[in-house]
C-alpha cells in the first residue's frame, strides 16, 4: 500500500508493506512480517 490518508484497514495476509502513509488505523492478521516505511502516526490492532 501506498500514500494511504487517515484511513482504517482491515486485512488478512502473508506480508503486508505499507509506505508513505499518514493516520492509518490498522487491524492485521500477518503470518509473516509487517513492513512500515516513511509513516507517521501508525495505529495496529489485532484483526478480529
């Protein structure tokens, strides 16, 4: 994902890549790795 703007996601993944993003509400489910890059104000909550 790219360039996301106070937003909440719901997803379910292998990987998830997040870059360049602002105010996110995020509720994963990742069986591997979360990557983050160039983000500010970043929330994450189990997915449920």
């Amino acid at each position: 994902m790219h360039d996301c703007l106070r937003s909440q996601i719901f997803a379910t993944a292998q990987q998830l890549r997040i870059h360049t993003s602002n105010e996110l509400r995020l509720h994963v489910g990742v069986r591997a790795a979360v990557i983050i890059e160039s983000c500010t104000n970043i929330r994450m909550a189990p997915y449920r």
